[in-house]
C-alpha cells in the first residue's frame, strides 16, 4: 500500500503527493498528524486550529468517497512523529510514505528524522515538489546566491514560469467508498469562526477563486488597497492550510488573462504578481532559516533599541491606539481573524517604528489571531514594515496612519464599520487623531505624536552598520 501524508495540504485536487501514489497499482492511504503541542509551539491560535481542522474532517470524508481511508494519528509534537509514522506503516503494510515538501525548519528536521526512521524499517519515503510554481532553492542569480531583492527575483520567476506554466494534477479517480477510520478525541479550542467569511472545503474554496476572478480580478489593481471593499481574494487561508492549490491560482489569471503573466488585464497582472510575493517569501524561508527561528535577517537591526512592549503594545493589541485606522485594522483581526492587506503594512508600521516596539511581537500577535497565518509571509510581511529584512522598506520610510486615511477611507466607511464608538462622528475628524468629536465619543487621544515618534525611529536606525543581509548557513 501507498500512503500519504497529508499537511498543509488538505485537499485532493492538484495534490502532487497524492497523485503520485494513485498512478502506483495497489491500494492507497492517506494520513494526517495531529499535533496540538507543536501547534501551539508554532503559536497557532483558536482560529487557525479550527479552520485547519475542519479541513481536516472534510478531506477525510471527501477521500472516502474516493475509496482512500484517511486515519489521524495523535501525537504532541513532532518530535514523537518518526516512531509513531512508522509503527502506523508497519501495523499497514505500507511500502512507501508520499509528502509534500515543506521548507520551515522544524518541518525539515521533522521530515529527516521520519524518512530516516522509514527507511530503517524497510519502508520508501518520497518527498514531492508542490507548495510553490517554481521549486525554492532553484532560482538563483547569476553568481549562484539566492535572490534577496523581490522585483530581480520577480524577473528570473517570470522567465522560468513562462517556459514552464502551470501543470496541475487532476483529482484521484474513484474506487469504491470506504468507511472513514474512527478519529482520535480531540477537538480544537473553542473560537468564533465564521462560516460565512471562511467556508469549509474545497468546493468553497474553488467557488472563492471563479467569483473572484470573474467578478473581482479586472478591478483588483484599484480596489485592492480600499479596506472598505471587498476587492481582495480573501482566498489565503485556504492557500496557507492547502485547500487550495496555488497553481490553480496562476491558472486561473492566466486563463482569465488570455496567457499573459506580465501584460493585457492591470488587475491580472497586479495579482499575479502578489501571488509572486508568497513565492518569493517562500524562497527566502528555504534559503535563510534563520528567519524561522525569529531573527532578522539583515543582522545590524537586530542593535536597534527596542522598547519592551508593555502598555503601549497592549493598546496596539486591542485597537485602542488613538488613531482610527490602525484602530480598525486591529480590530478587524480581533473580530474575524483575518486583515486587510494595506492595513497589516500600516499596522505592523505603527508598531515596529511609531511605537519602536519589536516587530516580533506583532509578528507573534497576528499568527495567533490570524485564521490565515503563514510562517513564510507573516514573517516576511512584518521584517518588512520593520525594515530589518531582504527588500525591506527603507527604515526612512514610515507610513503615516492619518495619510493613509485620507488616501484608502477618506470617507470613514471602514473605521465605522469597526471601531463603533465613532459611528457618528464626521468624516473630517476621523482624519484628525485627537480631534475633540473624537474624545467626546470615548474614543482615546493619540498614543504618541507622529513627527517625534518618526524622529525616535530614525535615529534608532542611522546608528546601525551597513553590512549586507545575512548569508545563508553552509
């Protein structure tokens, strides 16, 4: 028997590993490690867990109609997968484990230690390209380092891509039904997880995709900074558990797009070269693991004088900071674990440089309330608000909560929506942070002054050496 080991990869369309093992003769199997521990480890929020884990019962349900038995094996933490992945194949007579690869360093020290405890007893182990179009650890410059700067790396991205475009792997045939293995007790922490904003399933997560590009995409490069709109995919929870493959997100602005990657449809192109980024950060994690192990990656900014996160980064935390769109974007994540785009960059700024808290405060916060949370683009989004990692903003460069107001919800729509107490305060004070309509809403004076808080920030960084990003480890 075949057997694969599903992760963040829960679904059964375009799935490499699992096509791998259905085009082998014989019965296939599929398998999934519950592992709380190191979930919480990893910082993993209510949201987060609830939403990988319906995925988890509605892949078992949907691969028994298939004729493919998922099972959960129950383990704390990774450490204690090898043994308990073995005795699972011996107890099954499985001949060969199939898994999509992933680049994190825990995860490959995981997967080293489990193919080695495999193969010992006797049983293969295959590890399957299927997280990125393009394989990390492949493109590179041309004096064979890793790309550190996004729009090189976009160019070499957009000439392999375009001698090798999306190839997808079509759902397993089926066989006859299977009874799905009884489950583990277990349930996740208790989280209010809306159905609405994130349906389950695969179905869902294809139906997401066709409204998006056929309702959304031509307009996405104009509505895709107005939090107000629903001009987004809001498609990256489903990206990041895997329910949703991204080559079929290529596929489709390409389709969409008549074939072109970099011309024809402005909206195409804008995100097509968003979903670029996620490669991109997904590279980076493979090529500097250092960045999984919460360090920045341009090494003299790990000398700037971070403020310790008391009070301030709490009032940060729970939207109270005085100026009303930072206000509103951390309020939106409280309320339905996910943030708009534009308001994460303005929100891990206010953070890293108004605030000159450590980024990897806010970096922890957003993984544990974000259903969406990513390793590779949570940390790459946040080193660079922080200015401390590869194509980072300019540590010059502070967006400015009251500009980016009157640039992306200059009407106020989005902060009413969120931040209640100023439902009936005029759009010209939401500009203005501690305007007295303002305080006499019980809404909070500003928490620090823009000009001196961009002053500290700036002098914090102009004392720091100029080295290079770090080089990767041999």
């Amino acid at each position: 028997m075949n057997l694969v080991w599903f992760r963040c990869d829960l679904r059964v369309d375009d799935h490499a590993a699992l096509a791998a093992a259905c085009a082998h003769t014989g019965p296939v199997a599929g398998v999934f490690v519950l592992s709380p521990a190191q979930w919480r480890a990893h910082d993993w929020g209510a949201r987060k867990q609830s939403f990988v884990w319906h995925h988890v019962l509605a892949l078992r349900e949907r691969l028994a109609a298939l004729g493919i038995p998922l099972s959960v094996l129950h383990v704390e933490r990774w450490s204690d997968t090898p043994a308990a992945l073995r005795a699972f194949a011996q107890a099954n007579t499985v001949h060969c484990v199939h898994a999509n690869a992933e680049y994190a360093v825990d995860e490959r020290l995981r997967d080293r230690r489990t193919a080695k405890a495999l193969r010992e007893a006797g049983i293969g182990w295959e590890l399957h390209h299927d997280l990125t179009l393009i394989p990390p650890g492949t493109l590179r410059t041309r004096s064979g380092a890793p790309f550190r700067v996004f729009g090189a790396f976009r160019r070499a991205w957009l000439e392999r891509a375009r001698s090798a475009p999306p190839r997808t792997h079509a759902a397993p045939a089926p066989r006859a039904p299977v009874t799905p293995p009884p489950l583990p007790d277990w349930e996740p922490p208790h989280c209010d997880l809306d159905r609405h904003w994130w349906p389950i399933g695969e179905d869902a997560a294809h139906a997401r995709l066709a409204a998006f590009v056929d309702q959304h995409l031509d307009r996405y490069h104009e509505d895709r900074d107005v939090p107000a709109l629903d001009g987004t995919s809001r498609l990256s929870p489903y990206l990041a558990s895997g329910v949703l493959s991204v080559r079929r997100c290529f596929a489709a602005a390409l389709v969409h797009n008549h074939g072109e990657w970099d011309s024809g449809s402005p909206g195409a192109q804008t995100w097509i070269t968003e979903l670029v980024w996620r490669e991109f950060y997904t590279h980076l994690l493979a090529d500097f693991p250092q960045i999984a192990r919460h360090r920045a990656l341009r090494p003299e900014t790990e000398a700037v004088p971070w403020r310790a996160p008391g009070e301030d980064f709490t009032r940060w935390c729970e939207g109270l900071t005085g100026f009303p769109l930072v206000d509103a974007g951390m309020r939106q994540l409280r309320t339905t674990g996910w943030m708009h785009n534009r308001l994460r960059m303005l929100c891990a700024m206010f953070l890293g440089k108004h605030l000159l808290i450590d980024w990897r405060h806010g970096e922890r916060f957003f993984c544990e309330q974000l259903v969406d949370c990513e390793l590779a683009a949570n940390n790459g989004g946040w080193q660079w608000s922080a200015s401390t990692g590869t194509d980072a903003a300019p540590y010059f460069r502070v967006l400015s909560p009251v500009a980016q107001a009157g640039r992306f919800d200059p009407d106020g729509v989005f902060v009413r929506r969120y931040v209640p107490e100023l439902a009936q305060v005029p759009a010209a004070a939401l500009l203005r942070p501690g305007h007295p309509q303002l305080l006499a809403a019980g809404y909070p004076a500003p928490m620090v002054d823009l000009k001196a808080a961009r002053e500290r920030v700036l002098q914090a960084f102009r004392g720091l050496g100029a080295s290079p990003p770090a080089e990767p480890p041999p």
